[in-house]
C-alpha cells in the first residue's frame, strides 16, 4: 500500500484519493493485507488478469474482482465515490444524510439511500465485553404520538408508545454498545447486560423494575423518579450523552428510522461515537477495511 498521510480535511483526502487506479490499488492492498486468496473457496493460489482488475482461483477456476464478496458487491460505481461515501459517513458526528450524500457524489438519492445502507453494514458493531465501570440505560427512538394524526395514533398512553426501544451500555473510559430490543423488561434487557458486563463490574443504572434482582455485578440504582441522579460517583450522564448525540441525529439529520433499519443507524451512529477522538484517516481506514470483510447487502434484501 502506498504511504497514505494524515489528512485532516475533505480537501486533501481528494487530492491524495484523486483517481480511480488510486482507490483500486489502496483497496487491493487492504483486501489482500493477510495474503491474496479467492472469495469463492478461500483458495490462495490465484492469477491475474492483464489489466490487472480481474483475478481467477488456481482451485475453482472461478473469476472475481477485488470487491467481490465485499459490501460494495459487483457495484457498477467507481470506488472513489464509494470512497468519498464512507468518508461523508465516518466523519459527520451526526450523520449525513442520503439526499447529501447524493448530491456530494453524484448519484441519485436511491443510490445514496442504498450506499449509506452498506456502509454502515460495515459498521456493525463488534461482539466483545465491558469491563470496569459501567452504566446502563434505555431509550425510544420515534415521533411523539400527539403529533400523529388520529388514525396513526396507538390511544395506549404515552412515553415509548408506538415508539423503538434501544437499550445501551457504556464503560466509562471504554466502548459504548446499543441494541434495539422487543421490550425493556427484565427478561431480555439482563441477558443481555450478563453477555456484554464482564462478572464483578460496577453497573449503574435507573431504577427502572426491568434491573430488578440483577445478579453477578456491583450493582448501583440511581433513583430518577425521586430527582435523584448523581449518588456520588454513581450516574448515567455517560451513557444519556449518547442517547443526546444520536437523538441530534435522528431529529437534525434523518428525522425518520424505521424499526426494520433502525440497528444500523446505531451501529453507525456507535461506530462513530466509539472513534471519536480518533484521526479522520483512522476512522477511513477502519470503515474500508471492515467493507473488505463484510458480506454484501443485496438491494432486494435491503427493501424486503
């Protein structure tokens, strides 16, 4: 791979990623970082083509290109407007838009809507446990009932109300992970906090019933419903700050996530809250690398 410097503006990823053969040769050499192999059968013996855009597997004898098997798919579009793509994406704190990212690179909105969609496929949030101290809190994520129109409305109450739930862990000085979830009773929010909160950790949480009789952690309750917040070091502003930054992206930016897509607007919104202090190269880097690895998405899959 080329030496990539440390750009710190728009203007400089696109003189240094200025042509297609760029794109292609920085790709390649992610791609293939562990080795040349076929997506087809993981063989690791393959040829390429004189042009050397295309490949074919010494073992199946199957043709492929660098971004088969990828998200991108056999994408028709050059790999500098996908490259400007996952940029606009990884680097805006709150997201960007599908009609922005349409007119900033060029395409149609339904191909923006569809690119954004892969790109944060690549975005998905890795597996792995929290240690330390930790907090826990739940959120709805969707449009106030009294601003529907009476036909749409639910007539069950208010609060999350015809609205999604997501449930979030924070480790304080580490990772942040969320997930939407059916419901926020006990049955499914504490599995969930057993599988990502290492045994032994400080949990800080609500005094929402659905953390009721948590077992295996340190476990603290803040009472909100009595105004309390703070109990000495005991808070879930880390985890609430969160919930602030994406609802400024849902309200401000997307204004709409239906619940079928809704997991990958916080994958991304995550993937990026994660990086924050990050550089805008590492930030690149990491979303081109995980679409390297990451299977396709369909169109036909997307919209089912």
């Amino acid at each position: 791979m080329k030496n990539v410097f440390e750009f710190k503006t728009l203007a400089e990823f696109l003189e240094y990623f200025k042509d297609e053969e760029t794109c292609r040769e920085h790709f390649t050499a992610i791609r293939f970082r562990n080795g040349e192999y076929c997506p087809h059968c993981g063989h690791k013996e393959i040829y390429t083509f004189s042009n050397g855009k295309r490949y074919r597997c010494a073992k199946c004898k199957k043709d492929f290109t660098i971004i088969t098997g990828t998200v991108f798919g056999e994408t028709k579009l050059p790999l500098r407007k996908w490259f400007i793509a996952i940029y606009l994406l990884s680097t805006s704190s709150k997201g960007i838009s599908s009609v922005q990212v349409a007119k900033h690179v060029g395409v149609t909105q339904k191909t923006g809507w569809f690119m954004d969609h892969r790109i944060r496929k690549a975005m998905k949030q890795n597996k792995g446990q929290l240690f330390g101290t930790v907090e826990a809190d739940e959120t709805y994520i969707g449009g106030l009932e009294k601003n529907k129109h009476l036909s749409d409305r639910l007539h069950k109450g208010t609060g999350g109300t015809g609205k999604s739930a997501v449930f979030g862990l924070r480790s304080r000085g580490g990772d942040t992970q969320a997930k939407v979830v059916k419901t926020v009773r006990s049955e499914e929010l504490q599995p969930i906090i057993k599988e990502a909160v290492s045994h032994g950790a400080i949990l800080y949480t609500d005094n929402w019933c659905g953390y009721n009789g948590l077992k295996g952690f340190r476990h603290t309750v803040i009472n909100h419903s009595d105004g309390q917040y703070v109990k000495g070091n005991a808070h879930t502003n880390s985890i609430e700050s969160f919930w602030a930054l994406f609802k400024r992206g849902y309200h401000g930016i997307y204004h709409f996530m239906s619940r079928k897509h809704l997991q990958r607007y916080v994958d991304e919104s995550i993937f990026r809250f994660n990086r924050r202090g990050h550089s805008m190269l590492s930030v690149f880097s990491a979303v081109v690398a995980r679409v390297s690895t990451s299977t396709k998405l369909p169109y036909k899959e997307l919209i089912a």
